[in-house]
C-alpha cells in the first residue's frame, strides 16, 4: 500500500515495526575499553587467591580486636545504658512556615546555633556500641615547601610505621608570609582500618607513649564534639617508633603528624571512654 | 621543623631518570631519597600470581569457606550473647522500677567522664610475670 505524501504523523503510526519507546543513547557513559576480557583479572576480589592484587590479611591473631569484642564491647554496653531513654534530636535546617505564601519556596533556615546540621544521638543498646573506626594520620610540615624532595622521606617514613602507602597532600592556598605556593606538596595523609590500624595502636599505646617523658595523657577535653578525639606526636618523640629507631640513616628527617581516631561514638565523652580502654591514658 | 635542623645536604634532586646505570656520581642524600621513592612506588614489588593446580584451587577454596563459615557464626554468636545481655540489663532495670524506684533514681544516675584503668591492657601471648601493678603512684 502506497500511502499519499503528507505531513500528518498518523502515516508513521500506520506502519509496522514502529516502536513508540524512545530509543535511549548514551544515558550510562560507559569505558568501553574496561570491558574487554583482559580486565576481568581486576574484578575479583583481592580476597581471591586467583586474583593479581591478592593479599593475605588474616596472618596472624587480632590482639586488639579480640580484646574489644572479648572484654571491652560489653562493659561499654552496660556503662552506657539508660533506662527510657530518648533520642535526642540534633540541630537540622527548619521550615520557615506556612503563614506567608512568601515562605513557600523559600530555601530552608539554617539550624539553631551553629548554623550547621549535627546527628541525632541515639540511646547506646546492642546495636550501637561505639567502636574505633579508623586512624587517620595527617602529616603537614612546612619545610615540605621550601625542600620538595622532603615529601618523598616524609611519605617513606609515614608508610614505614603504618605499613599503608600515604596519600600526597598539595598546598590549596598561596600564603606569601609563609612560603606556601599552591599545589606544591606540603605533607602526607594515611587512613588506617581494621587490621593495620590495631597493629599501630598497639605498637603507639605500648612502645612509643611509654617512653615519651613528655606525654602525661590526652586532654579531658580531646573531641571534635562528634565523637573523634585527636592527638600529636612531636618530631622528637617519632623517633621512639621501633619501625625507624633501628635505622636513623635510613631515616635523618623525622616529622611530627597529628592523629586522630574516628570512632562510631556520636558524643566526645562516649569516644574518650572507648579510647581509655584500648591502653591510652587520660590527663587527670 | 625549621629549615636549619634538616640533616642532609639540601641538593637539588635533579636526575633523570634512565634505564641503565649511569655513572654520574650522586650525593648519599640525594641516593637516600631516590632509595625512598623506590620503596614507595609499587613497580616490581607485585609478587606473582599463584598459579594452582585446580586440585589445589579446590582445597584452598573450601579451607575459606570453612574458614568464613567458623567467623561468620563466631560473630553471630557474639551477637546474640550481647542482645542476650542487653535485654537482661533492660529486664534487670524494670523489675528494679516497679520494685525499689529509689534504688531505680540511684541505678539509672549517669556517671560522667568514666574511663577504664590503665592497668587494663591488651591481652598478650607473653603476659608479664607481674600483669597488675596493685601500688600506682599517680
């Protein structure tokens, strides 16, 4: 059948195979070149022994885990208990209201204090036990920018003592008084979890504070008020990590780097508590 | 750190980096940073892929499975041991309520900034001969 020329779109509707979906291009970018089979290796889990970045991690007993489900998890639960008790709500953004037809669109009023949104804090039950996280060590030293190539010792010896490649830190401001250009390296960053961070915990809590005469405890005070407390090692008191004691002309440029531990805690107090039980001392 | 208290020379670490061995002289400061940048990047430290036999890969396979299995109701046990406990602590505390509610005031008062004994430790293999020391002086 020969349909008449016309500009009426009801012709298209007439003939067969006329799908009325929309076809859909390109919604989903996808790298087309790592879906070739040779990229199937980096699939698997590092967990598998087949795969090329396997790695072993359950080679020996986790002291510091043990501990903290064996003794600790429990004595934290009945520590923290509360009878009835509430949810208290955090700060959140508000409402403006419904009195005004102004106030409809309007983007929503900043929380009461601050001004920023903070978590709920939920009653401490079995669920909810507040545990560590994970260790992040920040190292920032400014001899980094006036030396370049001492951010390439502070990386080495940052991952000599944790065991876990730091990541490079660059400047994000230009500050002339101080020499700091941006995007020049000025210092590492490493995240620890799980089994590398109880092994530095341990070797910090039992081989290094012991032996700095300085170090009286961390502060009462210690806490970013949402649960994570932090600390500092000087460059003076590094040199007491067993990992670079032994080889000072491996290493002659030590630095000082700031800890801090992340913990599931939602309040300063609940952390500090967490962290006296897992060997670090308390100023009185 | 101040600048004066770095150890080493300051020397400009420029060298290009070549396939063979040149036989330019380079300071120990500047070796000891190219030893350093080495160690850290990750060429040539990738150990090889095991290559098993499938009788082998078989065996491995089911040690982790049994292996995952032994954790997996390792930790459900675990877990319901501390439900078990947390629910003896809220029956504990209600019985206490309907029982003694001045006890009860006294029992749900919140104890502030608690913290466990250093003397607590983390348990070791090789414990020492004296594990608590009884005489602090704090």
């Amino acid at each position: 059948m020969q349909l008449a020329r016309s500009f009426s779109t009801c012709a298209r509707a007439l003939r067969s195979g006329y799908s009325t979906v929309e076809p859909v291009h390109h919604l989903v970018k996808i790298n087309k070149a790592s879906l070739k089979p040779g990229m199937t290796q980096l699939l698997k889990s590092k967990s598998d022994i087949t795969a090329i970045g396997f790695k072993p991690v359950e080679i020996s007993q986790d002291r510091v885990r043990e501990h903290y489900n064996n003794t600790v998890k429990s004595d934290l639960m009945l520590h923290f208990y509360e009878h009835d008790a509430k949810t208290v709500e955090g700060q959140k953004f508000r409402e403006w209201g419904t009195d005004s037809p102004y106030k409809m669109y309007r983007s929503m009023k900043k929380p009461r204090g601050k001004g920023k949104a903070t978590r709920n804090i939920k009653p401490i039950t079995s669920k909810n036990v507040p545990e560590l996280q994970s260790i992040v060590i920040n190292l920032y030293a400014p001899a980094i920018a006036e030396h370049k190539w001492l951010s390439v010792s502070a990386r080495a010896f940052i991952a000599q003592i944790t065991n876990v490649k730091p990541q490079l830190l660059r400047n994000r401001s230009n500050v002339i008084g101080w020499k700091i250009r941006v995007g020049r390296p000025c210092g590492c960053k490493v995240e620890l979890k799980d089994r590398d961070m109880h092994q530095f915990l341990t070797t910090l809590t039992e081989l290094v504070l012991p032996r700095i005469r300085t170090f009286t405890g961390l502060k009462p005070t210690t806490g970013d008020t949402h649960g994570n407390i932090s600390m500092g090692l000087t460059e003076e008191d590094v040199k007491y990590f067993p990992e670079v004691e032994h080889f000072q002309e491996l290493f002659p440029n030590l630095f000082g780097f700031h800890i801090t531990f992340k913990t599931t805690a939602r309040t300063d107090e609940q952390a500090r508590t967490l962290i006296s039980s897992l060997g670090f001392p308390f100023q009185k | 750190m101040l600048s004066s208290s770095i150890k080493s020379a300051v020397l400009p670490v420029l060298r290009t980096f070549v396939r063979f061995k040149s036989k330019a002289d380079v300071s120990p400061s500047t070796q000891r940073v190219i030893g350093q940048m080495s160690a850290l990047s990750a060429s040539k430290k990738q150990p090889k892929v095991i290559r098993l036999s499938n009788e082998d890969l078989i065996k491995h396979k089911s040690i982790v499975n049994a292996w995952n299995l032994y954790r997996r109701r390792k930790v459900s046990r675990q877990r319901d041991q501390l439900n078990k406990q947390y629910q003896s602590i809220v029956d504990a505390m209600e019985d206490l309520k309907q029982s003694e509610p001045e006890l009860y005031v006294w029992a749900n008062t919140k104890q502030t900034n608690k913290k466990f004994p250093l003397q607590l430790r983390v348990p070791t293999d090789y414990p020492p001969s004296q594990p608590w020391v009884y005489n602090v002086k704090k």
